[in-house]
C-alpha cells in the first residue's frame, strides 16, 4: 500500500456512454504501474460521473459502490476518498477501549445533496478472529459532528455491505461478542452458548429485582502469556497456565443475598479427575485480583464455585503449592494481554532538494521485512535510543548549550504497543518540518494494530542556511500511559546525522544554461588594404513624371478582402511536457473528458482504445488532453479558462490554481509545481 500498487480500468456491462463506465482499483482488469512515491495517496481517489443510468463502480482498496437509476444528472460526481496512513488523524473517531478499527477510512462526498434514493457501500476489512469478536459500521454523516453506529445489510468475506440515503465518513471496527440474559428474582439457569463449558444459577431471591446479565470473553493467546512470562518473570513465576478472561457483568452492580453457582472451563489440556490444589479461580476486584474464597468442585474439564458478586474471573494452574502467587500474575496477564512487542522506527530519504522522512510504529516480527523494502525503495532506517528524563524538565525543548543535556540515551530495549496507544513527537535541533506539511497541525503518531501500516510523513529541510553538517532528533513522548515503566520503555528519540555534502547539494542553485552570446563577424584587413579605384558613374536614366493618383483611389487599390493573419503561440501549460505531468495528477481521465464536454463517441473510443493497448489511467487521461487541445482553437486564454473550469467541477481546486497561475507567469506545468499538494510517502 506505499508505493507500488495497480490502477485498474474495468467497463461495466450497464450503461450506453463511457460516462457511465466503471473505472476501479478492484481485481477485474488489472493494468500495472509503478508509482512514484510523490504520487503514492493518488489510487485513494476516485471520482465519477455516474449519469442517469448508475450502474456498479470500484472504489479504493477493493470496495464497491451500487448507485440506483435515476439518482444523478449528467454532469454529477460522487467522489470517494481513502484517508492514507499519514492522515488518519484527521478523520478517525474517539473509541472505547474495547473497540478497535479493522478497516481503512472512507469519505464519501457527492455534488448532489441529499440524495435522493439510497445507495449501497461495500466496505472491506481486514481480517480478524470471527469466534469471540463481532462487526459493526460507525459512520459519521457528512453534515454532523457525531459518529453513530450505521449497521450494515450483510457481511461477506472480509467486507459488509450497506445502504444509506447519506453520504460522509464509514469505519468498520470490530468488538468483543456479549451474550445477553435476563434474570428475575425467581432465578434461573443459564447455559451460555458463547461457551458450552459456562453456566450460571441465580438461586431464588438472590436479588429482589430483575436485571440483565453479560457474559463477555477476552481470549489469552499463548503467545501473549509467553511473553507475559518473559517481560515479567518475577510475577510469572508460579504461573503455568491460564483460561480466557470471562467477563460475567450484571447490569446493576450488586452483592447478592444468596451465592451464585458458576461454572467456568479450566484451561487447555487440563484434566481433573478429583481435587486439585494446583487449580484456582481469580476474581478481579476494587482492590485488584484475588482468590476466589470457595470450595471447588470439578468435572473432567469444569470447575464450579460460589460467588456473591459478579465481577471478571479467570482460572490459572500454578505450581504445586503456589496458588496464593496467581493474583500478581493475573494482573500481569490482564496488563500485557493486549500488547504486543513493537518497535519505533524512522526511514530518510535525502533527495538532492528534497528530504522524506517517515515515522512508523509497526510490531517486531515486521521489522526485519520493513526495513528491507523500505531500503529497495531509497529510504535509510534509523535506529531509536531510549530516552531517561529529569523529573522537572521539558522533553520536547532544546536544551541551552550552557546547560547539562537533560536526557540519558541508552541501547533500546523492546517496547511494548497495544492498539491505540499514541505518542506526541517533536523535531529538535538543526532540523525542521517543511511548513506546508501537517506537523503543526497534529504531532501525534498512533499506532492501528489490526491494519497494516501506523506512520506519519513529512518534509524535512535545514533550520538555517549554513552550508555543513547538521544533526536533528526526534523525541517521542507516549500518551495516556500509567505504568511508569512501560512509558519509559516507549519514551525515545531518533537521532539524525546528515553530512555536509549532502547539505551543500540541497542548497547548490539549480542549473539554468545561459544563452549563447552572438558570434562577432571577423574583420577582413586584407579589403580595407586593397587601393580603392574610382569608378565610372553610370548615366542616371530619366525618369518619366506621373500624375500622382489621389488618395481615395490608392487606399480603393492597397485595401483586401483577405482577414489578417494573427499568429499566435499556445500556451506553455498547454504544451506536451506539461499534458503529461498534468496527467500524473488527475488519472480520472475519462471523468476530464466529461467536463470537456467532448463527444460521447469520442469518450467511449479512447476509453476501448486504453484497454485494448493496455494503457494505464495517466496514458488515458494524457491522450483526451491531446485530443481536446488539437480541438481548441483558442490555444491560449480560452483553452486555459476550459481546462481550469473543467478541472473545478471534479473538485481538483488545488490543480486547478496551479494551473492558471503557471498560465500566468508563462511557465509550463513541472513536477515542482505540484509539490506543495502532495505528502510524500505512503
């Protein structure tokens, strides 16, 4: 998903003109380009023309859009944008601690509001485990401040599908399954089906009146009990094994007159024939987790107790004899269930007059893999060190050159994430963030566990003019963290070094050649040596005097018919060079050709003409540029204003200013032009 990825041109079977066609990133008909890293977020777009006919349309990352007939008019867009790694801060909503984000961010935004009839959305996810999580689709309507849950129609394989009469932001996210159960002062007998091995009995009169209760359950990979074990060994010791964390939740909280029977499973691979004094049931209280003070009876695969109060429970087996150990390690376990090993990393890439960095939080196991296809790509991985801090002292302020540095760096241990942690960062010394990026706007990284990439881009440049090596660093500081010695395992800084030649090639004026100077005529002494003879003067012949002709009679002869020929030269936005830079920025040529107004038949033959030669959209949208320029007659100002209206009507404002402004300083359209629209990397 950073660079390289394939634009896909797909014709849809419904709909009679190539505005209604289906231009899509879906797997249908593929045609593979390598991307630029400048143009990398330029697949998360995509905006069409629908018509009146509508039809299915692709949408970024695999989704689907199905728009009703009728729904627009000719000259109506819907555009759908994916918010790219290094902007979802913008968009992603606040959630609780047990909800995460399994999809990426999609704006939905349309011409025509409201709508009219209803459409439908297919959103994918990325996979998740199905067994103890469910989905949903929180959405927030394009003219309102609150996400909401929107609920889907049906799910399919790692996508839902939706239908909404309102357009604006949709997230897929994913929480744990709750199993729901009423209780009467009568009593009962649950048996859950969230697990067979769960039961409840509510004796009669245990509360005087009815509630409802949940049953919730919060599974321990083995995985993440190893490392619970290996991060913490003291506490873990006596641990051997563990069962899921069973969330048993009353909807009002109560102690009850009589004790409940609940029966809960004992952990995989243990078997109890009889008693056993290896096995104990942990119940999380106000004051942490403790014993649950009860007698045991056990099944072959079950244990069950009395409890008054209904709370989290976990079973454990310890060593022989080392039950009262197990509270410690439950709250070890319940710490770290969540978190995994992670690693803080930068990439550079110094460019002769641009400098990209990236800062990503991603798990161990794809460091090694990340760093390699990043270093394929031009980009040098630097290593974090780990930060102490002063108590007292400002992290993120330089420290004076008369003052004792205020911070320790050491060799960086592992840190440990968890889904939605989040650190702020700043770029210190003789380094600063371009100012036509977001730093200032946001200076939070966050780290998406269950989606593939957590970064922030930037564009990076010297703080003074001084031509010689420099150093920067970044500091991260994480947020929300209590545990005191997780925040300092995850509080770092990323040192840069960047040499002086490198520094004196980003300041090194470009090269403008110089136009030739005019050759000087050499002088030929041997002439002005030669005698001059005096010749002859030839007879003057006499010429015969006219009556001049009148005026009137001499305008009636000079005057024509024949209308004045103008030549004039086009405008250099309009020459091929700058076509095809301009078509590297808008792929959606075929939506181009629409607001051009040029002809239906014309659209639908380059739109065959590019899937039959296997072009890729930049190629499309470069040839209906050529086409369209050879039919302007007005290769000036008039075509100018066209195309810049034209590209206003997609929504390509920012393009469309470029455009006009090079027209008016008579320059032609360069990748430079475009460089404050874009943030590098992805």
């Amino acid at each position: 998903m950073f660079f390289d990825d394939k634009l896909n041109v797909i014709l849809s079977e419904s709909g009679g003109s190539m505005k209604n066609k289906e231009i899509s990133n879906s797997c249908s008909v593929a045609i593979g380009t390598n991307k630029d890293f400048m143009d990398d977020d330029a697949h998360l777009k995509v905006t069409y023309s629908p018509g009146k006919k509508g039809g299915n349309f692709g949408l970024p990352n695999g989704g689907k859009l199905i728009l009703p007939e009728g729904l627009f008019g000719k000259k109506d867009t819907i555009t759908c944008q994916v918010a790219s790694p290094s902007q979802r801060w913008k968009y992603y909503p606040t959630l609780p601690s047990y909800e995460h984000i399994t999809s990426e961010i999609y704006t939905l935004q349309s011409t025509m509001h409201p709508l009219k009839k209803s459409v439908i959305i297919q959103i994918p996810y990325y996979q998740i485990e199905t067994e103890h999580n469910e989905i949903n689709v929180k959405g927030k309507w394009s003219d309102e401040n609150e996400w909401v849950d929107v609920g889907f129609l049906k799910k399919e394989d790692c996508s839902v599908e939706l239908e909404v009469d309102r357009l604006g932001i949709f997230i897929v996210t994913f929480t744990p399954k709750k199993e729901i159960f009423d209780v009467t002062p009568q009593g009962c007998l649950y048996n859950a089906h969230i697990s067979r091995y769960i039961s409840v009995r509510f004796p009669k009169k245990a509360h005087d009146k009815p509630f409802q209760c949940a049953i919730q359950i919060n599974p321990i990979p083995s995985d993440k009990l190893q490392l619970a074990k290996e991060l913490s060994p003291g506490e873990t010791a006596d641990l051997i094994l563990a069962t899921e964390f069973i969330d048993l939740i009353p909807s009002t909280p109560c102690v009850f007159k009589r004790a409940v029977s609940v029966k809960l499973p004992l952990p995989t691979g243990v078997e109890v024939e009889e008693e056993n004094d290896d096995i104990a049931v942990l119940q999380k209280t106000e004051n942490g987790w403790e014993l649950v003070d009860s007698k045991y009876k056990f099944t072959r695969t079950t244990v069950t107790f009395d409890t008054k109060s209904l709370t989290k429970f976990c079973v454990m087996q310890s060593k022989p004899d080392r039950k009262k150990r197990l509270p410690p390690a439950a709250q070890v376990l319940e710490n770290r269930n969540n978190r995994e090993k992670g690693e803080i990393v930068a990439f550079l890439n110094l460019q002769e007059k641009l400098w990209f960095l990236v800062l990503e939080c991603m798990p161990l196991s794809k460091l090694e893999s990340r760093v390699k296809e990043m270093s394929e790509k031009g980009f040098k991985h630097v290593v974090k060190e780990i930060v102490k801090k002063d108590e007292g002292t400002n992290f993120f302020r330089r420290p004076q050159k008369f003052q004792q540095p205020t911070r320790q760096l050491q060799v960086p241990p592992t840190c440990e994430i968890n889904d939605g942690m989040k650190w702020e960062f700043s770029v210190v010394d003789d380094i600063k963030v371009n100012s036509e990026s977001n730093y200032m706007e946001n200076r939070e990284l966050h780290y998406f566990r269950y989606l593939p990439e957590s970064y922030r881009q930037f564009v990076i440049e010297p703080k003074t003019n001084e031509e010689r090596a420099i150093s920067g660093a970044i500091n991260l500081d994480p947020l929300g963290i209590e545990d005191k010695n997780l925040k300092e395992n995850c509080t770092c800084s990323i040192h840069i070094e960047i040499d002086e030649e490198t520094v004196k090639a980003y300041f090194k004026p470009e090269f403008v050649p110089e136009e030739p100077e005019p050759k000087k005529e050499k002088v030929n002494f041997d002439i002005l040596n030669t005698p001059v003879f005096k010749e002859d003067k030839p007879e003057v012949p006499v010429i015969q005097k006219f009556k001049p002709l009148p005026p009137t009679v001499m305008e009636r002869l000079m005057r024509t018919n024949r209308k004045p020929i103008i030549i004039e030269r086009e405008s250099k936005v309009l020459s091929g060079k700058s076509l095809r830079n301009l078509s590297k920025l808008v792929p959606e040529g075929l939506t181009l050709a629409v607001h051009l107004n040029l002809p239906d038949s014309t659209i639908t033959g380059l739109g065959f003409d590019a899937i039959s030669n296997g072009l890729s959209m930049a190629d499309v949208t470069y040839k209906i540029l050529l086409y369209w320029k050879r039919m302007c007659k007005d290769k000036k100002d008039g075509a100018v204003n066209s195309l810049t209206n034209a590209l206003r009507d997609m929504g390509r404002e920012e393009i469309a200013n470029i455009v006009f402004e090079r027209h008016r300083d008579n320059k032609e359209l360069s990748p430079d032009a475009f460089t404050p629209l874009f943030t590098p990397y992805q």
